[in-house]
C-alpha cells in the first residue's frame, strides 16, 4: 500500500465540521438550540444535536430518504424531524469526505434559496 493512499479513517469530531464550515463563504459559526451551529446570511446550515454525538444537516426528502436507507447506521430521523427537511449524521460513522459533501450540500440549500 502506497504511503500516498489516503486513509479512511471514519469518524469525525464537531472540530471536523468547524474546519470544513469556516472553508464555505460567509459561513458564521452560531448557536442553534444551545448547541454549536453553523449559518450562512443567518440561516442554518449545520448543528451539533443536543445528544452530542450527531450533526443536524439540511438534506432534500428524497435524498434524506435515500441515505437513510442506504447507510442506517450513518443517517437517520427522529419524530422531531419528520417533516423537516433535516437529517442526523452520526459523526462516529462518517468521514471527512462524506462530511464535506454533507455540509457543502447544505450550505448549497441555503444560500440557493436566498433572494436579495
């Protein structure tokens, strides 16, 4: 094995969402339900769940529902979110990669709904 193959390490920490959040523009880091979030143009975008362990993302239903059921033990809902169009990420389960894609989708849903 090369020593240039990257490592796919999973998990990630809410140090990983900070790095990859301040690289979107006119990402803020916030505060949303008590926890430590992320907005753009005051918006959210991105939040530590409450139970410390998940990240709160905004996803489309049709592809929330997709993840959810190709990798259950990384994404998944509770009651709360059910009509929402949000997603919990296990962060122990994913890695930075699949993390920056979750967090540039979600900026992207943001910022592509703003009219100015």
């Amino acid at each position: 094995m090369s020593v240039n193959k990257r490592k796919r390490t999973r998990g990630v920490t809410f140090e990983t969402v900070r790095e990859i959040a301040q690289t979107l523009p006119g990402a803020e880091e916030s505060t949303s339900y008590g926890t430590p979030a992320f907005k753009v143009k005051k918006k959210l975008f991105a939040r530590q769940h409450q139970d410390g362990e998940s990240l709160v993302i905004g996803v489309d239903f049709d592809e929330r529902d997709e993840m959810m059921k190709a990798a259950p033990e990384k994404f998944y809902i509770t009651d709360h979110y059910l009509n929402y169009p949000w997603m919990l990420v296990r962060m122990s389960k994913v890695n930075r990669d699949e993390l920056r894609d979750l967090l540039m989708g979600s900026w992207r849903r943001v910022i592509g709904k703003r009219k100015s």
